[in-house]
C-alpha cells in the first residue's frame, strides 16, 4: 500500500497522485497487488514557508500529526483484514478530515 505525505500546496491531495501511481506500478510489477494508496498532509521543509501555511491543506507545519499515522495504520490493518479486493485499487482522498473538495 503506498503512502505518502504531500504539501497539497496547489491543487491539494491530487499532487500526491502521480507520485503513488508510479510507486504503486513498481509494486504492480513485482506481483504485489495494490489495493489501496494513502496521501495525508505533510509539511513541505525545502520551500517557501507559504506552502506550509497557505496551501489547501491550511497550516500544516506540525503534520503528519501522530494522530495522521494512527490513521493510516488503521486503514493498513483494515486492508489486511479485508484481504485482496476484486477491484483492485480504491483510491480514497483525504476529503473530509482535511476540507478539500
């Protein structure tokens, strides 16, 4: 299950897209099937501070929080639980918790 931190600071969680298609492909390609990619706020350190500050996301300076990885290990273990999915991958976005539409 890839995952990722993205700033967001332009067009929000689709920044993190290509970046976990192409490592998810990689995964693909060593016959590990991707049922699922993750994406959560994650502070930009070599750049101009409004990425951090002013993007979509909001302020995200002090993220990924701890409470952004309990998150994600939740959804880990439930994928896990579920097993391989017909469907192959269901990408899910960061849209309610973190007000981006």
């Amino acid at each position: 299950m890839p995952y990722c931190t993205c700033d967001g600071g332009h067009t929000g969680y689709n920044e993190a897209v290509p970046m976990l298609r192409y490592i998810g492909q990689f995964f693909e390609h060593e016959g590990i099937r991707v049922v699922d990619d993750i994406a959560v706020p994650g502070i930009f350190p070599e750049t101009d501070e409004s990425y951090n500050t002013k993007g979509r996301f909001g302020i995200i300076t002090d993220r990924p929080t701890e409470q952004d990885l309990r998150e994600v290990e939740g959804r880990v273990l439930l994928a896990v639980k579920k097993g391989p999915r017909a469907s192959g991958r269901s990408t899910r976005r960061c849209t309610e918790r973190f007000g981006q539409s």
